[in-house]
C-alpha cells in the first residue's frame, strides 16, 4: 500500500510506528505547513489536511513530519490528521523576539545543510551556533559556502571556515560555475531528506533551484548597501527533486536562539572538550581556575580565544534555557549559590580584624 510514499522517506521502522494507530489510518508526510492548513504526500498523491479538533492535545505537525491520516467524506475534502509518529530528528530554535517559547523547524531531517553567502566574510561565530543546533537536532549537519565568486579572498575564507567545522563536510558553490554543484548533487540520496537553514540572502532557495533544475521556489536579490536578504521563502517546505532526494527550503532567520545543548555543544567544538579533559578540576568552568587546560591553549595559540568566548556564550544560553524548563536545573542552581555564599562568609578578607 506505501510503496510509492518509500520515495519520501517511508520505511519499515515507519510501518511499525503506524500500528499504534486506528487500523484504517494512512501515513502521509508534511510537506507544508499553513496557519491550520497541512499539504501532505499520501499514497493517492498530494492531499490537503487539517486536524480534527482546535485544540490538539498532541503536537502541532511541522514540515517532514509522518503522520497518520484519514480521508475526508469525500475526494475534495481535508484529511483528518489523527496524530504524529515519533521523530527521528528534530531541529528547534527558541522562538525570535522576547518569547521563552520554543519552535521547531522542521523534523525527520538525515542532512542539514547551514548556509551562508561569501558576499561578506564569513561569520564564524554563527556557524558555530547553527552547528551547535544542528548535532542537536539529530541531523548530520553540513556547511554551504555559496556565491564564491563575490568573495574577496576565497581561498581564506574557505581556510577560516574549515578551522571551526570539525568532522563536517564543507561545500563551496556558486551560480556563475555551475559545475560547482555537481559534487553537492552527487552526494544526495534517493529518500534521504536534506533541509537547508540559514540568514535570508544565503541562497538556500537558488541552491534548491540549481539541485533539482527546476524553478521550484522563489529566489530575491540581496540589498546592496548591506547585503541583507529579503523573504522569498514565506514557509518551510519539502520538495522531491529529479534523483530522489528531498530538499527541505526554511525561510532565513534574523537570529537563532539556541535551547538546551547537550550532545550538540561537546560536538560543535570538539577541540574544547578535548583540552577540557585535561584541566585540573572536572567542574572547570575555562574562566579563570589554575590548571585550566583551555586556557592554557588560549595563551599558547592552539586555541582562538573568540571561539572560547562563542563556546562560553553558547553555554550559558543552553544552560539558562536548561533552568527554564527543568525544576531540578533551577534547584541545583540555588543549592550551589547558597553553598557559594556561606563559602564566601569565611573568606579571609571578611573576617573581622581585631
């Protein structure tokens, strides 16, 4: 029955995630999501799809979800999405603005492609937050270096870039050679879904333009005082391109707000975690404790200190959201002030001096 929904991803874990299901449910995947609207890929095709009730107690569909489905009454009405099957991988980001809430991205990701322009030199600082979100998420994540030809110096910004992406794939593209995408296309494969992520103006929707030589989504120019991208793409959605593939295009973001990092930090800096082993305490904080291996590499140059400080950040931000949401994060954290304060009330500068 799911044979032709197999190009989309569909597989026997799937399968046996659906049985939890009625007996008459169909799986479909997401391929865009609308205020109360779904487009979804079911076996008979591309349907539209809503949910039952205004107030789900389950979670919200996002793009490259599974889900499980009922038709409509009849062929012109929405399906009936009666819930999701668990996420493989998630990528979320706290919510832009002021909100504590959290919003996820997209979901079932196998690549992730972070994206950005050589029009400007390259922001490593950012990339270091994108690659810490995405080894969170689950997702393998890959580094796009697009319009190569507007850079200034290639060859150092590509050299700049390698020295913060350990154990990932970097790609270096542009629209004036189009042989530059053949080793990026070449490494798709037939199910595997890919979603790119990025600021606007990146070229995230050219690229998936150019993988699958088709206009599929709308491309913009960039502002030429700045160089910032205006929102062509106004939603995230899943395409299946000519070899297969699935492409996954995301709206650029004006800031990714990072939440709870717990295997994606130790990943997106490795070096890090490898001097952190060697420093004298284990609770060593890399701020100021002797014996501090990290800073000893800071001094010796084997370590930048701006990546520190990004490290540092990232930290503090993932440990913040971490107290947020976790009433025994917020406890410990009280306990270890309180200890610090009685600590402190030994401390020989206050003592009194008779």
């Amino acid at each position: 029955m799911t044979q032709g929904l197999r190009t989309w991803g569909w597989d026997e874990n799937w399968a046996s995630s659906l049985e939890q299901f009625d007996v008459d449910a169909e799986p479909a995947r997401v391929t865009l999501q609308h205020r109360d609207r779904w487009e979804i890929q079911t076996e008979h095709g591309p349907r539209t799809a809503r949910l039952p009730t205004a107030d789900p107690s389950g979670l919200i569909p996002v793009t490259g979800d599974w889900v499980a489905c009922t038709p409509g009454p009849s062929e012109t009405d929405p399906w009936s999405i009666l819930g999701l099957l668990p996420r493989r991988s998630v990528i979320r980001r706290g919510a832009a603005g002021e909100s504590r809430s959290a919003q996820v991205l997209a979901a079932n990701i196998d690549r992730l492609w972070i994206v950005q322009a050589l029009d400007t030199p390259p922001n490593l600082r950012s990339l270091e937050r994108y690659l810490a979100v995405g080894w969170e998420s689950g997702a393998t994540p890959d580094i796009v270096l697009t319009k190569s030809d507007l850079a200034q110096d290639l060859d150092d910004a590509v050299q700049r870039v390698r020295g913060i992406a350990f154990g990932v794939s970097l790609w270096v593209t542009s629209v004036a050679d189009p042989s530059s995408f053949e080793a990026l296309r070449a490494s798709l494969d037939a199910g595997a879904t890919v979603a790119l992520l990025g600021p606007s103006g990146a070229g995230k929707s050219t690229l998936v333009n150019r993988l699958a030589d088709a206009d599929l989504t709308r491309t913009g120019e960039v502002r030429t005082g700045d160089r910032k991208g205006r929102h062509t793409t106004t939603g995230r959605e899943l395409f299946q391109i000519h070899n297969g593939a699935l492409l996954l295009d995301t709206p650029g973001m004006r800031e990714l707000k990072v939440l709870a990092l717990d295997e994606g930090l130790d990943q997106a800096f490795p070096d890090i975690e490898e001097l952190a082993a060697q420093c004298r305490f284990r609770d060593c904080s890399h701020v100021s404790e002797p014996g501090c291996a990290v800073l000893m590499g800071v001094r010796e140059g084997r370590l930048a200190e701006d990546r520190l400080l990004s490290y540092r950040k990232l930290e503090a931000e993932a440990a913040y959201e971490r107290r947020r949401v976790d009433p025994r994060a917020r406890a410990a954290q009280v306990s270890d002030h309180k200890t610090s304060m009685k600590t402190l009330k030994y401390h020989p500068k206050h003592q009194r001096r008779d």
